[in-house]
C-alpha cells in the first residue's frame, strides 16, 4: 500500500479516478452502440442496487469490521452528516441565494451540491489506494448518505412529500448494514459455502455501477448539457463541490486526532464529484436535467484533478 503522505500517492489518486472514467467510458460506448437500451440500463441499476450493492455490503461487515472498531468507526457516518448537511447543504444555498438560482434549476443545484458520489466512485479508489479491508468504511460513511439522500435529497425534487419516508427502512444497502452489524456483535458465523458466492455478487458492484453510470450519461443531450459549461451556476458548483467544501472538510478533520486513513477516507469522500443521480431525479420529477447532466459530467471529469490535490494537501 502506497503511504498516504508519499508524492506517488496524489498519482495514484490521478490514474485511479482515470480508471474509473474508463469504466463509465465503457458503459457511454455501449449504450451508443446499442450493445444496451436505456431500459436495460435501468434494469442493471437495479440489480446493482437491490443485489450487489447489498452482498458487497454485508461481507465486508463479516470480513472486515470488528466489534472493537465500533468507536472509532462512528466517525465515518458523523463526518458524512458534517459534510453533506453541515458544509455542503449550507454552501448550496448560500450560493443560490447569492447567483438567485430559481424555478427548475434551484432544487438541481441545490442537490447537486449537496450530495457528491459518495458509494461508486470511492469504493474502487479507496480499493486500490488502501486495500480492500477499507472499503467497510466507504459503507459506513455511505450508511449516513443514503439516509440523508432518501429524505432530504428526495425532499428537494419532490418539495410535496413527506421529509421520512417508509421506503427508507426497506432501502437494500441499509438494510444489509444493520444484518451486518447484527451478524458480527452475535458471532453469528456464515457459512463460507454461502459467503463466497455473496462476496462475488459484491465483487460486481464497481464495474456494474461505473457501466450504469455511463449508460446514463449516453442517453441525456450532451449538447444542451455543454452549453451550459460557461454559466455561473457550473462555475459555482466546481469552485464549491470541489473545492472549497473538501477543504473545510479536511481542516474540520484536524482537531479529532483521527486514524490517518480514515482521515484520508472522509477527505477523500468530501473531495468527490456530484452524484449522477441528479440526473435521474431530474427526470424523474420534472426539473432540469440539462444543468444536472452539466453539473455532474464536469464535476466528474474535473475531479481527475483537484482530488489528488486536496489529497496532497493531508
């Protein structure tokens, strides 16, 4: 494992993120060539999130979490409140009320800024920078993502509905964590005969996901998203998502006197790019896709350099 301090490891971070692009790459060309629909692409995120995601989840909790780590892991789903809510909720809407960001645009900003790719893309990078073993805090972190995502990142597409929803306690991945957790504080032993093809259907998580995500981006107008490259809105969102949020977050990390590595994983996870699901949502409830394809596509593509930057920076 390349030392998180080395002058190799911001490379590493570099072709890692290029890595991952090739991956979404091979998806985008698929999906062009008709190899998959649309629809197909919508049944794959759905394997992926009913079924790898979940098996990916609950064997690293029976594989790598330990009752001991239990204090010190709490840090991952605190951090991941203090980010997404505490730091980069509030930028979003000083930042909408500062360019007056309004009617269609407002909600998708303000998501946009809001929830980062806090599960696909971390899990290969913190892979291959950290080992495999780390990936179980990349799901902790992600357990307070996805509770803050199903209610307050619905609430901003669908102002009309209800802040809780019941869907959040069926919601797989969540689900799979609290067996997980069960699973390890009982001693409950899982038999290898059942673990290994569960640990396989984990293992198709990233390359799934990644070729989901590409499959998205191939089916939005790329042109009417470009044109909005230049707007204030785009320039706001990089400075903001990418920029000033990581490092706010990696001061914040500096009084807690955390493991270098899990300090590293939380700055690592305030470092990335906007969350493709913008783009779904947008569509799903009527908002402007264009800004939410813009803002994650360039979000993306950028993080391919200020990540290994701000991670130079710990």
């Amino acid at each position: 494992m390349t030392p998180i301090f080395s002058s190799g490891a911001a490379g590493n971070i570099f072709f890692s993120v290029l890595g991952i692009l090739v991956m979404v790459l091979a998806g985008y060309v698929a999906a062009k060539k008709g190899l998959i629909t649309q629809g197909g692409i919508g049944e794959l995120s759905k394997i992926v999130f009913n079924i790898s995601i979940p098996s990916l989840i609950f064997v690293k909790m029976l594989t790598s979490y330990k009752p001991e780590m239990f204090f010190t892991s709490l840090y991952l789903p605190l951090f991941a409140v203090i980010n997404i809510l505490l730091v980069n909720h509030l930028l979003a809407r000083a930042a909408a009320k500062l360019l007056k960001v309004k009617g269609r645009d407002k909600n998708v900003f303000l998501y946009l800024n809001t929830f980062q790719n806090y599960t696909y893309m971390p899990l290969p990078l913190v892979a291959m920078l950290f080992g495999p073993d780390k990936m179980i805090y990349v799901i902790l972190f992600g357990v307070a993502g996805d509770v803050l995502n199903y209610t307050l990142g619905i609430k901003l597409f669908n102002e009309k509905r209800s802040f809780f929803s019941r869907k959040l306690l069926s919601t797989p991945a969540l689900a799979a964590t609290l067996f997980g957790f069960a699973f390890v504080f009982l001693k409950i032993q899982v038999p290898s005969g059942l673990l290994k093809p569960l640990a396989f259907l984990g293992d198709t998580t990233v390359p799934l996901a990644m070729i989901v995500t590409g499959g998205v981006v191939a089916g939005i107008k790329l042109k009417d998203a470009f044109i909005m490259l230049t707007e204030k809105k785009i320039i706001a969102l990089v400075l903001l998502k990418l920029i000033i949020a990581p490092l706010i977050v990696l001061l914040i990390t500096i009084p807690f006197h955390l493991n270098p590595v899990i300090r590293a994983i939380i700055v690592l996870q305030a470092s990335m790019p906007s969350a493709f699901a913008a783009i779904i949502f947008s569509k799903q409830y009527g908002k402007n896709a264009d800004l939410a394809a813009a803002g994650a596509l360039v979000t993306t593509l950028l993080s391919a350099l200020t990540v290994p930057v701000i991670f130079s920076l710990l």
